[in-house]
C-alpha cells in the first residue's frame, strides 16, 4: 500500500535537515535501512516494538516491517499558485501526495537568515496556506462553471453539487482550509472527487531549539492556537538534535543522549509513526517461522479487505480468517498455546481488522 506524505515548507525551516535525519533513521534495525526511489523520494520503515517482539517469539527466517514514503517537496515562493518559482512543480507534487507535513521555523538563530526576516511560524504557515488556497479556489471555480449550466436547467444532483461548491468557495475565500468544512454524508463523495490540496489530512512539525524539544515554546504555542480549529496534528522535535542522534552508530551512547536531553527515543520514530497514524493506517501481523511481517490496511478495512493487501486471490477466494490478538499471542508465547486457551476467534467476511492482530487466512480460488 505506497502511501505518501509530502514535507512541505519555506526555506530554512529545517525541512531538508529533517528530511536527511528521516533517511538516516535506523526505525526497526539495520536490516531495514532507508530505500531511496528517487533523489527526493524514500521509503521508511514504521518503528513497531511489537514486530520485533514477535521475531524474539517466533525466531523467523525473515522479518518485514510496514514503510510509509516521504517526499521532500520543491520549496515554495509567494506567488505559487499562480507558476511563481517552482510553484507549479510544488503544487503537483503536493497533489500527488496522501498528507502533509508542514515543517514550521520555531527557534531563533542568527546565523540562519529568514527568507521573510523574522522567525514567525504562524505566518510561514498562512504563506503556504494562502498559496494552497489560491489553487483550490482556482479547481472549485472551474467546477462551477461546468456544472452551473445543468443546475439552471433543474437538474436536482447538479443543484446539490453547485450549493456545496458554494460552501467550499466561500470558505476558501474566507482564508480557510477546505479540512475545516463539517460535511453531510452526500457531501463527502462530491468533496473527495475535487481532490482538492487543502482537504489532505496535515502534520505541523514544530523544529525547535535544543532547550525546546520536550516542552515546546512560544512559537510553538502560536502554532497550536493558529490550528486549534483546523483539525491538524502538531508534533514538536528539534531536526538539529536529531542529526545528532544519528551520529551516534552506539546504541548504550543513543540511550545515554536521549535521556540527557529527556527524551525516550528520536522525535523521528515519533514522526513517522505519526504519519503513518495520519493515512489513516494500522497495521496487522502474520507470524511463521520463514517470516514475521507487518502488512499496512486502511483504518476499518474488513477481512478480505485486508487478505487482498497479502494477494488478490486471497480476497476472491476469501473464506475465513484465524485470528489471534496481539498481547495474546505475547502471553501465551505461541500459536499453539493460544489455541489451546481458546484464545484464537474464526472470523467471516465482516470482521473489521483491529490494529495489532495476528491474521492467518483460509481461501480457495
């Protein structure tokens, strides 16, 4: 499931740094390093403490983590929506991705010069709102027009679409974010089809100072008011520190950093998974002894939903599945013991996945 965050932000905000530190990041061991596609594109490898639990369990063969892919977006300039700079670069590769992660300026240095002046994180982020905005509107309007024709001519489902683009417009030209529209169920599928870049579930990283990184600070509080409403996820972590701690190849010397600075592990790992938490991702397990691995599904997915993400025959010829819950599992210390407490549930085709299950399909194609 090649699902993708895009890092978006101004000039020396930290976004390359952090981007770097995201390549370097040792998530689950070395055997899962960083996998480059392309020169701003990387797979990384989700940091789960229960695949590596399972491994200690099972002693598999093969052990395979979940990824997410990170992209490392063009920077931007004021007048983007309308081709400035590389504008229309960054615009399509923000399409392109799943959600964002704003990366916002939180610390003072005067020796790393603001492209605006001033350290000011909120109206950093209002530079690439507007820019987003500006493009929405532009896509919402062209809607309009195509579809105001049937409206006048009494077409109900085109009347429907032609009030709820209204609402979105409005709201765009308020300096809003279409995320922030409350929908009616009819309304999400006309939503959905607009694509639109401001409805992309968002990540504000907070890049802070040294002294920051576990309580935040003032900027880092003028963010939080500024996205109170918005329905977005703030993360607060320190992209210097963290170039540091991938300095350091000794894992004791890591542990002895981390607590030093009052933190139990990378702001990295933190990240990651929260992005992955922001797909709207969990994950389940299969456990063998050739191979531990940890599959990614869609929040709510059904059974079949989720033996199709191992193999579409899986979900055709879908007849049940075996399922045993993680800390079961952990508990008992086998499959076959968790069995024998009569632990593990046969399911059908309308069981919803829970995060942390160990799956065993049954199927016949």
């Amino acid at each position: 499931m090649a699902l993708k965050c895009g890092i978006v932000g101004l000039p020396n905000v930290g976004k390359s740094t952090l981007f770097n530190c995201l390549s370097n990041a040792k998530a689950q061991s070395a055997n899962f390093p960083f996998c480059t596609i392309e020169p701003n594109v990387g797979v990384i490898t989700v940091p789960d403490p229960r695949l590596n639990k399972l491994a200690e369990i099972v002693n598999p063969q093969n052990l395979v983590p979940t990824t997410v892919e990170i992209v490392d977006i063009a920077g931007l300039v004021k007048g983007a929506s309308k081709g400035e700079g590389l504008g229309n670069k960054f615009l399509g590769n923000i399409r392109e991705t799943d959600a964002i992660l704003h990366v916002l300026r939180c610390f003072d240095d005067g020796n790393i010069i603001h492209v605006d002046g001033s350290v000011n994180p909120v109206r950093d982020k209002e530079v690439i709102d507007i820019e987003l905005q500006l493009k929405d509107l532009e896509t919402v309007e062209s809607r309009m027009a195509k579809i105001a024709r049937a409206a006048k001519t009494g077409d109900k489902e085109a009347q429907k679409q032609l009030e709820f683009y209204n609402k979105v417009k409005s709201v765009l030209e308020s300096g809003q974010s279409a995320r922030t529209i409350e929908v009616e169920e009819f309304e999400e599928e006309i939503l959905d089809d607009l694509q639109l870049l401001t409805t992309k579930p968002i990540l504000y990283v907070c890049n802070v100072d040294e002294g920051s990184v576990t309580n935040g600070n003032a900027y880092v509080d003028a963010v939080r008011e500024a996205v109170k409403d918005e329905n977005a996820e703030i993360l607060v972590i320190g992209a210097g520190i963290e170039s540091e701690i991938q300095e350091l190849e000794d894992p004791e010397e890591r542990a002895m950093f981390l607590s030093d600075m009052g933190l139990d592990e990378p702001g990295v790992s933190k990240l990651i998974r929260q992005a992955y938490r922001l797909l709207d991702l969990q994950t389940y397990f299969t456990a063998g002894v050739k191979e531990v691995r940890a599959w990614t599904i869609k929040t709510g997915y059904r059974a079949p939903q989720d033996a199709g993400v191992i193999h579409t025959d899986f979900e055709k010829g879908f007849i049940r599945a075996e399922v045993m819950k993680y800390n079961d599992f952990v508990s008992f210390g086998s499959e076959q013991a968790v069995k024998e407490a009569g632990k593990l549930s046969v399911e059908g085709k309308e069981y919803v996945v829970q995060d942390g299950d160990i799956m065993h399909f049954r199927f016949n194609v």
